[in-house]
C-alpha cells in the first residue's frame, strides 16, 4: 500500500538522508496556482540542506512517498482532493481517493517508509475554547507515538499555545528550540512562552536523535522548534488585530472542527494583503533547509 520514489528508496536502501514533506500546505494551505511552485521549492529547500525530499500524499487510493511531476500537480489542482488525518487514511485508500496528508499522516506514514525526519510549517495543537469543545488536533496524539524528528515553526498561533505546551509535556514528546529559548507561534517569532531546551546546530540535534535511540526512547517525536527571524515575522499589531477578527468571524459564521484552520489562515492572508503568505512560505523553507541539514548530519554520523 505504500509506493515509494525510486530516488527515495535508493537514499533509504544507502543510508541517505531524506526528508519528508507533508502535502497539506500544497492543497489546503497555499492559494492557487503558486502552491505547485512553492512545493518545489520546499523540496529544493530540502537538497539545499543535502537530503533528498519525500512529498508524502495518497493518489487514487495508494500512498505515494515522493511525487513525481504528474502526482505533485494532481495534488496541487484538483478538486477533488481530501484532507487525510491518520484515521482517514485506511478509508481513502480504500475508496481510492486522492488526499493530502496533515502531520499526523505524514508522521506515520514517513515512519513506516523509515524516514526518521520531517519538516512542516506549523503544528495543530489545542484550540481556543478547548474548554468546551475539546478540540484539539490529531497531530499531539500521533506524535506521541511515532518516531521522527519534525522540525516546524512551532504551533499556529491561532491556537491555545500555553495549552498545547502543556499537552506537548503531559504526552511525553520532547520540545527544543533552535538557535532560541523562546517558542515561535508560526507567523511570530516569540509566542511568549520559553522552552527548557535549546540546540544551537544540525550536529546538536543529530546528537540528541542519536542518543534517544541509545536510551531506547524512540516511541515518541522530537519537535525542533525554528522561529522566522524577528525582522521577517508578521507584524505583531497587525497579527492581534486580524487574529481577533477572524475568530470572532469563524464564531459568526459556525466554523467548526477541521474546517477553522484553513478557514484562518484564509483569512490571515486576506487581512494582511499576502503578508501572512510570505512568513509562511519563509518558514516553510526555513525548516526544509534545517531538516535538510540535520538529516545530513545523521546520515554523516552512521557513515
């Protein structure tokens, strides 16, 4: 049920590093048409980094590690295309669907091919007013069982960020900040909340996977928390005023579930004329070049 790319299993079979990508931002979370663009780039981002790339996704029904042009594009342009959690997956591919896959897919699916790094924009996490609805994304709980390495921008901040951390704690998943102290909040550099652990270069953080894999801890991920620099982050008044709009329009209007982040993040980028597009797209291949790098160094590292 898994095709792996040639160019993925050759890297794989030689000890290679690779890198998994995940293809939800390339359907759900960039606009039309310059989402088949930045997926490459992203995937450039990653050989940048000297890793080869593995854009993971389900294609009429089979799961595809690594796309060639023709994949990459029909999830890019179709219409048709699901958003794939790891519960869906077993019922897309039965019903030969094609689905882009969030982090929790992406984190599965790239363990199960042995890839042992990956790199996103930003994690789901606990949403605001979890109090009540007890939404909370399926991206904690996967990671919480999975082994990999994902390197992100730390959560969206349209979510409950000191909630998130303190789920991130409870569910044994380790958090370090790269070249920071402070957690980023996606489009911000500084969520406001410090981390306990910082790692200051790709060795740093290929050290630590290897020792997790000594001490026997590898049932959960490791999350490298990589901030936009503080010069390319959205503005913050800017960032306050929208966020506070587009939650009182996803309340107006009854969003609901898995339907409020891309309902968000569509408003972001309205309401900051392209400005929220731009940090994400920055921090996407920020933290393709890192995973690139980390990658590399582990794969130098086993020789």
């Amino acid at each position: 049920m898994i095709n792996v790319a040639p160019e993925v299993a050759e890297a794989l079979q030689a000890g290679e590093a690779v890198v998994a990508l995940e293809s939800t931002i390339v359907s759900h979370g960039l606009p039309r048409p310059q989402n088949a663009e930045i997926a490459r780039q992203i995937e450039a981002a990653v050989r940048e980094g000297g890793a080869v790339p593995a854009t993971i996704a389900l294609v009429d029904g089979v799961v595809r590690v690594g796309l060639d042009d023709a994949a990459l594009e029909a999830i890019a342009t179709r219409d048709d295309v699901v958003k794939c959690s790891s519960r869906d997956l077993p019922i897309a591919a039965a019903r030969g669907a094609t689905g882009a896959t969030t982090v929790a897919a992406t984190a599965h699916l790239a363990a199960q091919a042995g890839i042992g790094l990956f790199a996103t924009g930003g994690l789901g996490g606990v949403h605001r007013e979890a109090a009540d609805t007890w939404d909370e994304s399926a991206d904690l709980v996967a990671l919480a069982r999975t082994r990999i390495c994902v390197v992100c921008a730390g959560v969206k901040s349209i979510l409950d960020i000191p909630a998130t951390l303190e789920r991130l704690e409870t569910l044994g998943i380790g958090v370090a900040g790269y070249r920071t102290e402070q957690f980023p909040a996606f489009y911000l550099t500084d969520s406001g909340h410090s981390l306990p652990w910082r790692l200051d270069s790709p060795q740093e953080i290929a050290d630590v996977l290897a020792q997790r894999e000594a001490l026997g801890l590898e049932g959960s991920a490791l999350v490298i928390a990589n901030p936009l620099p503080e010069d390319r982050q959205l503005d913050p008044a800017l960032h306050e005023r929208v966020l506070s709009e587009s939650l009182a329009a996803a309340a107006a209007e009854g969003v609901r579930g898995r339907d409020v982040t891309p309902f968000l993040l569509g408003r972001f980028h309205e309401g900051t004329a392209g400005e929220s597009l731009r940090a994400n797209v920055e921090l996407v291949l920020s933290n393709a070049r890192l995973a690139g790098e980390i990658a590399a160094a582990e794969a130098s590292a086993r020789g």
